[in-house]
C-alpha cells in the first residue's frame, strides 16, 4: 500500500526551534518537496530534537488548564462529558508513539 502520514504542526515547530539551520534547511527542502517515504526521517528528526515529548507536555498543561476550568463549573452531565473527552485526549496524545 501506499504509505502516508499527517505533518504534526507542533513538533515542526519544535524541530526549527531547536535544530541548527543546516538542519532546518534540509528539512525546509523536504517539505516543500514533500514525499510520503519521507515519513521515516520526519520522525527520526522530530525525536532527535525532542520535540514530540515537547508536544505532548503543551497538550497535557492545555488539557490539565481545561480540566481546571471544570472545576469551578457545577456538577452537571455536559460538564462530565466535557471531562471524559479531556480524558480521551490524554490518551490520544499519550498514543502519538512517545
């Protein structure tokens, strides 16, 4: 089959934060010229500079920050829907292979 990946637009913008502009420009030329067999090095990228974990502590503070927000909102069946959905994103999250 033909393999395929989504671009994670947060660890992207981790990896230029991080990586040296040799580096950035290398990766600048993939994506603009952007092949699925690319995937590969994408991630290897992505993990050398760290920047799914990073990714992934943003969205759990984002998440924690919701779930906080909750708390001052009375009791309530929308309300524990809204928690179990900040609940299923945790685990998305967490899935993202980090």
């Amino acid at each position: 089959g033909v393999q395929t990946c989504a671009l994670p637009i947060l660890p992207l913008l981790f990896f230029f934060e991080r990586a040296p502009v040799s580096e950035q420009t290398l990766l600048r030329s993939r994506l603009e010229a952007w092949q699925p067999e690319y995937c590969g090095e994408l991630r290897e990228e992505l993990d050398r500079y760290d920047a799914l974990n990073a990714s992934v502590e943003v969205i759990h503070g984002y998440l924690d920050q919701a779930r906080r927000s909750l708390d001052g909102v009375g009791p309530s069946a929308s309300t524990s829907s809204l928690l179990r959905f900040t609940d299923f994103l945790l685990q998305q999250t967490s899935a993202l292979g980090v």
